[in-house]
C-alpha cells in the first residue's frame, strides 16, 4: 500500500449506486480491512420506544410495548418478534430483525405465519433505521 493510491473503503453499510465507487487516499501507515458485502436491507423502518413508565431511573421498558413501522408506507411490521440495533459511529443505524417468514424464507410483512415443524418459520433480516422516537403518552 502506498500513500498515492486510491483504495475502495467500505461505504457503512449503505448501498453505494451501481458504477459508482467509493475511493479514498489512505494515511501513512494505514491498513485497510478486507471489503465485505453488506447484506441487502429488506427495507427502511422507524422504532417507538414507549414513554418513561415513572421517575425511577430503575424503570424497566417492557418489549412487547415496543413498535416498528414501515417508513416508506407508514403500516404497522406486526411480525417482527425480536429487534437489534446496531449505532455504530462510522456507519448508518440499522437493526436486525428476528421475524416470521413466509414460505419462501422472506420477510413476512403482514399476513399468517408459516408453520415450520414445532412452531413458526422465522429469520433475522437487516434494516436500515430512518427514525427512532418515544410515543406520545
């Protein structure tokens, strides 16, 4: 590696355009990682925390009273059962999903769950997170 060189960096997470490539001049005597492919975001959300539930700073959040919302169309994401954020300083906020898919593996966004030998097929899915806000009480 050289100081004059232009190396490909990793873009955050975010889907760099498709001929478009990121470039950046590396500092001296810096490393670059190995590039991986970001996984395709199934869509873009908004989280609702609930309201404090006291003046206590031991209240605890309960996580059924948590919601996520589809950004672009602004319906309920009834399905999802579990939710990772992932705040990384360098990068876009996303969060995991562990939700019901459907009979194909995807991402069940509404409709009935498929069963899957004792209990629902599930899977976790990536998405990017538009918005993060604490219902109104």
């Amino acid at each position: 590696m050289s100081d004059t060189e232009l190396y490909r960096i990793d873009d955050g997470g975010f889907s760099v355009p498709q001929g478009l490539e990121v470039l950046r001049t590396p500092a001296t005597g810096a490393s670059i990682p190995p590039l991986e492919e970001p996984d395709a975001y199934r869509g873009v959300i908004a989280i609702e925390w609930p309201p404090p539930n006291g003046a206590s700073p031991y209240s605890s959040m309960p996580g059924c009273l948590v919601s996520v919302t589809d950004a672009l169309t602004g319906k309920p994401i009834m399905t999802c059962t579990k939710i990772i954020v992932h705040a990384d300083a360098g990068a876009l906020v996303t969060a995991d999903l562990t939700m019901f898919a459907d009979a194909d593996g995807e991402p069940l966004l509404d409709g009935e769950p498929v069963i899957d030998g004792d209990g629902f097929r599930t899977g976790v899915f990536p998405f990017l997170v538009s918005e993060m806000r604490v219902k109104n009480a």
